[in-house]
C-alpha cells in the first residue's frame, strides 16, 4: 500500500531529524522544500537567486517555483510506494497545489496522506534554531547544547564540516515564526476537518517522539 506522510511544524520543531530517521527505517524517500532550494540557490541558477531573495527574508518562496519543484519531485520513480514531505505545504494556497498534484499522481489508488503536527513551546524553537548545526557532507542535524560535541565543527557521522545555515540567526528565525504562524499554522485546522491529522509533542526527547511517531503511523495502517 502506498503511503504519504507530511509534516508540518514551525522552525526548528525536530521535523528535519524525525523525517530523515523515518526515511532510514521505511525506505520513502525523504523530500525536504528547503534544502532543495538551497540546492537551487547553490546552483546559482536565476530561479535560486530568486528564491534566496526570500529565504534571506524568512518568507515563503513563491509558490509557482515551490510547486514547480514538488511536482518534479514526485513525479520521480522512488516516489511510488510512498514519500514524505517535510516542509510542504507551507499554505493553505500549497495545500490546494498538493491536493492537485495528488489527485493526478494517485488517480489509480485510494491513499490517503498521513499529516503529522509537531507541536512545541515557541521559546525552545529559538533556542533550539540558533544551537542548530548541519553537516555540509552528510546533512545530520546536530544542537550544541543539548548534543555536547567534543568538536563543534566537526560530523560526529561522517567526518564533515559544520555549519549554521544562515536564516538560523535570531532576526531570521523571527520572521520565520510569523510567516509560520500566519501562512502555515492554518493547515493544522484544514487537515484535522480532513480527518488526516496526528498532533505529536515534539518537545520531547528524539527517541521519544520517534517511538510515538512510529506507533502512530502503525495504528493508521492497521485501523
Ligand atoms: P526550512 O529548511 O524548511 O526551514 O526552509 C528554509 C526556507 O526555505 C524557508 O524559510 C522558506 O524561505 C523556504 N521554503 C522552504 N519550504 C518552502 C515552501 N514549502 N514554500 C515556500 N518557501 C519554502
């Protein structure tokens, strides 16, 4: 049976972290709208400086390009028996675009996406996005603070570089929160009237929120 998950989640609420561990264990490729962009903005290419001219700002990108990009996505051969996305929708505007999409992509199955919330305290995100470092090789996510590396440059995974990606400062970070709030906070309501909505607290610890993501995603296939 195919199976679609997406996540929605303000900045910095772990959903990077789950879905990667999710796409490690289940095999569904893991599709992540910012990280493409960045990708596309690395590529130099007049769509990425377009793109980086709102990603700089903490706003959505817009949605022409980010559906453009999706649907490409998707349409890929490792997307047939499933996906996750991770940072799309972003509005209720992408949310009608996916449902679009889906409509032309799943028009010989019945599947039904499964939409996870992560819910947490706005005053841990900010510090949990200024502590945020990436490996530039690999792409694991680690906190300073919480993590206590040994060396804060350093992949603990594979031996790469660590960086702090440039819309975690705290002014970024800021104006990402209400771009969230006001633009993509509204799909908690449309997908909980779908019937399509699981609410996870993600202000618990990694392994946890794993084990509870894990048990939800059984009880769905099973029910
Ligand atoms: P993220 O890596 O998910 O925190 O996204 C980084 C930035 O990429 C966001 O602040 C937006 O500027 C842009 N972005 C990511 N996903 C989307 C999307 N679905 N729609 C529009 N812009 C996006």
């Amino acid at each position: 049976m195919k199976q679609e998950f997406i996540f929605i989640g303000p900045p910095g609420s772990g959903k990077g972290t789950q879905t990667k561990m999710l796409s490690a264990e289940y095999g569904f490729p893991h599709i992540d709208t910012g990280s493409l962009l960045r990708e596309e903005v690395a590529s130099g290419s007049e769509e990425g400086k377009l793109a980086n001219s709102f990603m700089e700002q903490g706003q959505l990108v817009p949605i022409e390009l980010v559906s453009k990009i999706i649907k490409n996505r998707l349409l890929k051969d490792d997307c047939k028996n499933g996906f996750i996305l991770d940072g799309y929708p972003r509005s209720t505007e992408q949310a009608a675009a996916l449902d679009e999409i889906l409509k032309e992509i799943d028009k010989d199955t019945d599947t039904v996406p499964n939409v996870f919330y992560f819910e947490v305290d706005k005053t841990k995100l900010v510090e949990r996005l200024v502590n945020r470092r990436s490996c530039s090789v690999c792409g694991a996510i680690y906190n300073l603070k919480t993590m206590n590396l040994e060396d804060e440059t350093k992949c603990t995974k594979c031996g790469g570089k660590l960086i702090r990606r440039e819309d975690d400062t705290e002014e970024v970070a800021e104006k990402r929160f209400t771009t969230y709030f006001n633009q993509t906070a509204p799909l908690i309501e449309l997908y909980e009237k779908r019937g399509w909505l699981t609410k996870l607290d993600a202000s618990l610890p990694i392994d946890t929120i794993y084990k509870n993501l894990t048990g939800a995603i059984k009880t769905h296939v099973n029910s």
